[in-house]
C-alpha cells in the first residue's frame, strides 16, 4: 500500500510540474504539524520556481473553501487537512483547478481527477502511529525533487508535535524521516528510561523537538491572530530568533492570563456534566487567541481533581468572523474540542469505550454541522452557535445506544 501512495503522489507532482500557471497556494493548519507541513511545501515548490501563496487556517471551512473555489486555472495544496473532505472539494473544484490533500486524518476519497486525496490513511497507514501530515508532506516533497531529501528534520517536528509515539518512539514513515534526518547530521537520538528524545541541531545548539513543538503551537495557536503562523513557519525553516522568542514570551502571557481565568471558574463549579459528558463554553473570552486554544485547555485540565476521570470532556469556543489573509467572513459558528482524561483513554486503548472519531463527527452531522480532522483521542468539528446543548445531547444518544 506504501508503494501506491508514492506513485499516486508521482501521479500528482507530474500534474503539477505541466500546469501551465506556476503559482501554488498552500493552505496549512495552524499547530506544530501544519506549520511544519507548510514549511516543506513552501520550501520545496520554491525550489521548484513557483511563486508560493500561503494560508494558516485553524480548519478548511466551507464558507472559506467556497471562496477558495470561486478560482480558476489554480493549485490547491490542503495540509493537515482536509482529507475527509475530499468529496466537497471534488465537488466545488470541477474541472476548473487542481488539488492536492496532504492530510493524515481519516479520509474520503476523492470524486474528482483534479482533486487528488494523498492522505495516506487511504493507502493503509495510520494517521495517529504512522505518519503525520509533515512526513506526507516531506514524502510528496521528495517525490517532487530527490533533492528535498535534506528537508527530513522539519518533518520530525510534525511527528513529534502530534505525540505519534510507540513506547516511546517515533515508527514506521515517521521514523525513517528522522533517521534520514540522523544520517544527514540534522538531529540526534537520545536513549531514554522512557524511550528516546529528539534533538534538532542549530546553528547555537542542540534543541529538544518536545521544546521546539511547544514553541511553535503557541505562535501558531495562541498567536493565530497576531501573525503568530508566519513567524512558526520561519521557525521551521531558520531556527528560533530574539524577535520570535519575544512574540512567544507575549504569547505566553495572554495564555497564562486566560487559562488562569477559566480553570478558576471551573474550580468554582463552571463545568457542565451528563451522564458521559462534561463541557465548558468560553465564548469570546479566549479572544485574541485562535480556537484551537479550547482544545489545549481541555487536554490540560484533563486530570485535574474537579475532572470526572470517566467522562469525556469538551469545550466550546465562538469562532471570530474573519480569517487571517481572507478579511471577514460570516461564520456564526462555535467550535467543539474534545478530549479524555487518562483512565479514560487507558479504556478507549483496550477499546472498552467508543473513541472520540466514532461519535463527535456523526453527532455533529445531525446538526448539519461541520467535521473534518478528528483522531480518538482527540477531536474537534464545528456547529451553528445556538446548537451547543443540542450537540452535547446528539452525542448522548449516540453513546446510550
């Protein structure tokens, strides 16, 4: 299965190469991953003498595909996302544009020639053990030039940043980038009690990988509105710099500030339960960080003692109508993040509990809602603000059948 992802992804660069406008625009997510998986494409297609166009968004959203699709004779990259909507862009695409997904979620394929879906989830790898979007991104690099082969430890970044570890270690897709990375002298492995440590050579120093991610997914999180993406995806490519250090330590203290805020509501009683549930809304008060920040405060309150350690927890955050280089956009729409605190993920591992895939995209579809990117442990999708008790109650009755 390995052997057709590559050649699909030949398929796709030979496409690429004999399109007659050489301008790409790539979109990208906004976590470690993604802005690792736009920094290799970036680098790559440049080398290649495509004018590049970049685009951090914190999920494909349809109000922004449709305007995304309203081109044509252009080349859509989707990265990080993306995959399980192939579909709805075979069908805004048409014939008019082409379009690759470097995704590594669970995919739909594609409907459409012009649309090719490269997720490798749809070739037999795991997106959550295998291969994250950055190692598919740095695989279809390679496959463009044998010469971006020297781009193996940004992909690292992504592997790492995503937490794809078995025992401790990076395997399989993942692994081979880092030990092309080894083998160049652009990182090194450090044997561990529990596992191994990654580390990204610089020009000053060695740098944990577990270091660099974190710093990366505050620019591009908490700082989604405040150029925050641009500056992680120099990061990827040139290192750490007085100037970002400075936007992280800014960054640091917005975070610090509101989280401090919100575990103290919660604290005080704030967190709303059902029989499998237990969520919290922060309406606009995260602003101005990125949502992608409810699903960070989820993940670091999941074991703390006002947690109920055998329910699911989610966390809703409105989503602000506009979209870093696309201006206003009428969403009027609230994100779900999901996560689950460790006894409970200990039973979705020993599948004794249905996994957060399984239940939130389904539940969110029944309210005409919007899924794309969603792991077992981890999982986000998108309603109509007003819809949020109703959504909690879809997932109920999903989980008492």
């Amino acid at each position: 299965m390995y052997d057709q992802l590559i050649l699909a992804m030949e398929q796709a660069a030979t496409e690429v190469m004999k399109w007659p406008r050489k301008t790409v625009n790539i979109f990208h997510h906004n976590d470690a991953d993604g802005l690792s998986s736009g920094a290799i494409l970036m680098c790559a297609f440049e080398r290649e003498g495509f004018e590049v166009r970049h685009f951090c968004l914190e999920k494909p959203y349809p109000a922004v595909l449709e305007k995304v699709y309203e081109q044509q004779g252009s080349i859509f990259i989707f990265a990080d996302f993306a995959g399980r909507i192939a579909p709805l862009l075979s069908e805004l695409n048409g014939d008019r544009n082409l379009t690759l997904i470097l995704d590594h979620h669970v995919a739909a394929a594609s409907t459409n020639p012009k649309v090719h879906n490269l997720d490798p989830d749809l070739f037999g790898l795991k997106g959550d053990r295998d291969i994250s979007a950055s190692t598919t991104c740095y695989l279809f690099a390679k496959t463009l030039n044998k010469s971006n082969r020297n781009l193996a430890h940004i992909a690292v970044i992504g592997a790492v940043g995503d937490q794809f570890f078995v025992d401790g270690r990076l395997v399989s897709q993942n692994r081979e980038a880092a030990l092309e990375a080894v083998q160049q002298g652009l990182m090194d492995v450090i044997e561990t009690d529990n596992g191994e440590q990654y580390r990204l050579k610089t020009k000053q120093s060695m740098v944990l990988y577990d270091e660099l991610t974190a710093y990366l997914d505050i620019l591009g999180a908490v700082g989604y509105y405040q150029d925050g993406p641009s500056m992680g995806i120099v990061v990827c490519l040139n290192g750490t710099s007085a100037e970002s250090d400075r936007m992280v330590e800014k960054l640091m203290a917005i975070k610090r500030k509101s989280f401090a805020a919100e575990i103290a509501m919660l604290e005080q009683g704030a967190l709303k339960n059902t029989p499998h549930l237990q969520w919290i809304h922060v309406a606009n008060r995260f602003a101005p960080m990125g949502v992608k920040m409810i699903g960070v405060l989820c993940y670091e309150i999941r074991n703390m003692n006002f947690i109920d350690p055998q329910k699911y927890i989610a966390g809703y955050q409105i989503i602000p109508n506009e979209i870093p280089g696309f201006g206003p956009i009428a969403f009027d729409e609230v994100k779900i993040s999901m996560r689950v605190p460790a006894d409970l993920e200990q039973l979705i591992k020993d599948e004794k509990v249905p996994p957060l895939n399984t239940f939130l995209p389904e539940a969110t579809n029944r309210l005409g809602g919007f899924s794309d990117a969603c792991h077992r442990l981890a999982a986000a999708t998108t309603v109509s603000i007003g819809k949020e008790e109703a959504l909690i109650n879809e997932m109920e009755k999903i989980l008492n059948q």
